[in-house]
C-alpha cells in the first residue's frame, strides 16, 4: 500500500537506518495526515535502535530527548525527530511516564499512543501498521482510543483535550466509550499546566467548530477556570461567526462566558490560563464596554474608540452580535472606512503645535483631549487652521 511520498530528507533517514539492518517507520500525526490527504507539518520517526546507535550511524545528531529514546537527526538544514521503540510506565503526574523502556517489537510502541488514528506506522517502501483499526477510524471520521480510554487519559490528561481538538480541526466524532471516560476523567484536568489547557483551547477557538468547547465545559473540563453551572453553557458555536484571530476570539470567549454567568470576570479568567497581558487588556476593555452599553450615536461609538481603542470596541460588538444574532460590528468598520477622527493621531495638530502656543504639562494633554472631542462632533472643522485657532483663543481651556 504506497501512500508515503515523504520529503527526500525523511526517506534518506529511514532508508539509512533500513541499511543498517534497523526497522524504520513513519508515525504518528504524519502518517494521519497523509491518509487524509493534507501535508504533514512534522514527520515523526520511530526506530528498533537503541539512541546510541542512532547517534552512530547519523554524521549530526542532538541527544534531545535520550530519557525518551529520541534523537533529533540533522539532514543539511532539515532535521527529524528519530524514537526508540518504547512502552512506558505509570504516569504519577497524569501528564508524562514515570519511565519508559525500550523495546524491539513496532506494535508494542503503537499501543502506548492515543488514538487509533495516531498509532499508524508506514515505512519508505509504504509497507503499512495498523494494529488497533486506525485507518478504518480515519475512514468512519472516529476518534477512538487506543485500548482502554480511561488509562489513557489516567496516564496524560492532556489526551481528553487532544480529543476535542482533533474533533474539532477534523470534524471528527469522538467514539461513546472515548466520550465516556472523558466524562469520568474529567476531574484530571486540575492536574495540567495553565498554558497546556490555553494551547489547546487556542486551537480548537480559531476553528469553525468552537461548538465542541461547549461540550468540554459540560463535562467539566474547565472547572477549575468557571465560576457558574457548566450546565449553563450557550451553543458556542456562536464564536465562529467571529474573525478566527486569537486576539478576537479570546476576548469574545470570555465575554460570552461572563454574559451566561460562566465567569465572575473577564481579567481573572484570561490571566489564569495565562493569556498575554494585551488580549487581558483588550478583554478587559470590551467588557467595560459591554456593561456601560453599546452607544447608539456615531458619536458615542466613536468617543469610546478614543477612550478604548479599536481592538476592544471590535470584541465588544462581535461579542454583542455573537450573543444576540445581531450585526452591529457593521457601524464600527463604517466609522473605520469613513476615516473619521476618534483617536489624536487623527487630529490636524499635534502636541507639538500646542507647545508652540505655551500649552505644557497637563494643560497640554486637557487641550489636545478637548480638540479630539471637539473634531469627533464636528468632523469637518478637522483642520489644522480651525484647531489652532481654537487653542489660541483661549491657553485656559474655556471652550
């Protein structure tokens, strides 16, 4: 079965490693990738030789991962991920073996992997290893762990988030016994790393099917980052209507959770899955916006993108139109499109003009505030001749 047309960088590696009387194979996401028809971003290969004796055949190795059994092979720029056979031991931390020892037999190393469709191997001549029905998963659309599912997720609670991920990046289902014990795992998830959870949660949001982030919280998945019934959760399907950037669909996630009651608050939320401090900020601004209401002036609208910015007045009516089916982002792209002045950089004069006048320190900052204010409700007075005409009357800001 010739579904393999790896790089030529790859096939040098198994082809070396199959003359040194070794066995080679492709695994993993590369070779699911494959079957599905797209191109792997990362070809994984998986070997009988022991670390060492990769370490001797290859010219350039790096030893990073020996503990594991993995060597990172050097092809002139390329480089590969090459791992020993191995089966590992009880997972203490619910994340990674507390040991792993090496073995000779392929299918004994496909059994320690998630899912059926992970746990493929193929070698250069496209000879294929499918021990637990993974291609016929990849078929059906099914993600099915490999063996009993809830050792898999006792041993690396990350899995039941990977689950989801792959539902969602594929459109795949998840099996009923996978579902099932992810439901009675759930609880391992307080076990993960703040930033592993945010990682996969960031995949699954810049998807088309955020719906399945519902189904996560419904199991109690994020607990530990909810304040209100899970039960509660709106179809979140609802986030898809919104840009797939991350720096909009984390704030509008948040939003849309504090709006049902899921969160307490937006800032608390975001910084304990450890968020960068601008996507907090950012959340935190659209949130201010959505409890003071969304303005029904032109002008409102665009003195809260002075005092906001744009980025949080977005994510406050893609969370507004999100939650009440509406399209109001339409009159924020129209005062972005219009090129009208909401912001001081837009103004006709600078700081610089008003410091020629004598304006200094606060008085300096009140004036420039009061030009803005000014342009935003009479645009056509914009001009560098009407503002400097303006602050000249009056150093004391009578107007």
């Amino acid at each position: 079965m010739d579904i393999v047309s790896p790089p030529k960088y790859i096939k040098n590696i198994l082809v070396t490693l199959e003359s040194h009387d070794f066995e080679a194979y492709l695994v993993g996401g590369c070779v699911r990738d494959i079957l599905l028809g797209s191109c792997p971003q990362d070809w994984d290969i998986c070997t009988n030789a022991l670390p060492e004796q990769i370490m001797d055949i290859f010219p350039e190795t790096h030893p990073t991962g020996l503990k594991h059994g993995t060597v990172t092979v050097m092809q002139g720029r390329h480089s590969a991920e090459v791992t020993t056979y191995r089966t590992e031991s009880a997972y203490s931390d619910h994340r990674r073996p507390d040991t792993v020892q090496f073995v000779t037999d392929l299918t004994a190393d496909l059994a320690r992997r998630d899912f059926t469709m992970n746990a493929i191997a193929a070698s250069a001549r496209g000879l294929v290893v499918d021990p637990f029905g993974g291609i016929e998963d990849i078929g059906s659309k099914i993600i099915r762990c490999v063996g009993e599912p809830e050792k898999r997720f006792q041993e690396d609670a990350l899995r039941m988030f990977r689950a989801y991920r792959f539902s969602a990046r594929l459109g795949f289902s998840i099996e009923a016994e996978t579902n099932k014990a992810i439901a009675a795992c759930s609880s391992l998830a307080s076990a993960l790393a703040p930033e592993r959870v945010q990682d996969e949660l960031q995949k699954i949001l810049r998807t088309d099917r955020t719906r399945v982030i519902g189904h996560m919280i419904r199991l109690g998945l994020l607990n530990d980052y909810l304040d209100g019934d899970p039960d509660n959760c709106p179809d979140l399907r609802i986030l898809s209507t919104v840009p797939r950037k991350a720096s909009i669909r984390w704030p509008v996630f948040a939003l849309v959770l504090r709006q049902c009651g899921l969160i307490r608050n937006v800032s608390v939320f975001l910084t304990c899955l450890r968020l960068d401090r601008v996507t907090v900020r950012t959340a935190s601004a659209a949130d201010e916006i959505c409890t003071r209401g969304l303005p029904d002036q032109r002008t409102e609208l665009m003195q809260i993108m002075s005092i906001y910015g744009v980025d949080a007045v977005k994510c406050a009516y893609y969370a507004y139109d999100a939650l009440y089916g509406t399209r109001r982002e339409k009159e924020v792209v129209a005062v972005l499109k219009s090129g009208a002045c909401f912001s001081l950089d837009k103004l006709a004069i600078s700081g610089g003009d008003l410091l020629a006048l004598g304006y200094k320190g606060p008085e300096l900052g009140r004036m420039l505030q009061f030009l803005l204010d000014y342009v935003i409700h009479y645009p056509q007075n914009n001009t560098r001749e009407i503002l400097l005409n303006i602050a000249a009357k009056d150093s004391e800001n009578e107007y």
